[in-house]
C-alpha cells in the first residue's frame, strides 16, 4: 500500500465541491484515511511550495492557496501516488482528459481544482506537512 497527499483547492471549497470530489476519489478506489480543511497564510503556502520559489507563478500561487480553506486528504491505496495523479488529470483543465477532476471541476491553469503529490518521496514529504502520525488512521 501506498499514501499520497490530496488537496481539494480554495476554487473547489468555495463552490462546494469537496464532498464531489470526495466521493470520486473514493469510487476510484482510494480510501481516505486523514481528513482536515484548514486555511493556509501566505507564510505557509509558501513554505508548502518552497520547492517553486524561484518560479515566476510562486507569489500568485501562494496568494491564491491562502485565499481561502482547503481539503486536506490523506490517501492510501495501491499505487495511489501514480493511481491519484490520472484522476486529477492534467494541470490545465483544458488539456485534462474528460472524465479527470481537473477537467470537471478546474477553472484554470492556477484555480485546477486539486492537488495531488507528484511521487512517493513528495508525498511523504507533503503529507508530513499537514498531517502528523496520530491524524492518519492505519
């Protein structure tokens, strides 16, 4: 078994998507297994995003992730890292597979609905970030 890290973005939240998007993550066969929403500062947006610090979408992009709560999520399932990632679809909802959340629910290239750890290493890393040992059910 494998965890990863889900973010249901400020986009998402605001327009009550989370239980939505919940439940297709659940159908895909992933099981929920830490669960919080919370709100970002900018502070720690950027602490989460350090490894885009140097890219030129790092300031709006942490705006946006402390504009609002967000839906952490705590995943586990086979292969879930790679599992996730095909049902998040794309980082542009336009070029997202029909089907992917990122396709159903992104706004645009910034507000795409969804984060989702990018490999094994990453989402030990993330998910550390906001969920410690006793917050993720075994």
């Amino acid at each position: 078994m494998q965890d990863t890290l889900a973010i249901i973005k400020p986009d998402a939240v605001a327009r009550d998507l989370a239980g939505e998007i919940l439940a297709a993550v659940q159908a895909a066969g992933l099981r929920i297994v830490g669960l919080k929403m919370l709100r970002l500062s900018k502070a720690q947006a950027q602490g989460f995003y350090a490894v885009h610090a140097e890219r030129p979408f790092f300031d709006s992009l942490t705006d946006y992730m402390a504009s609002g709560p967000v839906v952490c999520v705590a995943l586990r399932g086979e292969d879930a890292v790679a599992r996730y990632r095909a049902l998040m679809g794309a980082t542009n909802p336009e070029q997202a597979e029909p089907g992917t959340l990122r396709h159903k629910y992104g706004q645009s290239l910034e507000a795409n609905a969804v984060h989702g750890s990018d490999g094994p290493d990453t989402a030990a890393v993330e998910l550390a970030f906001f969920f410690n040992k006793l917050e993720i059910v075994e």
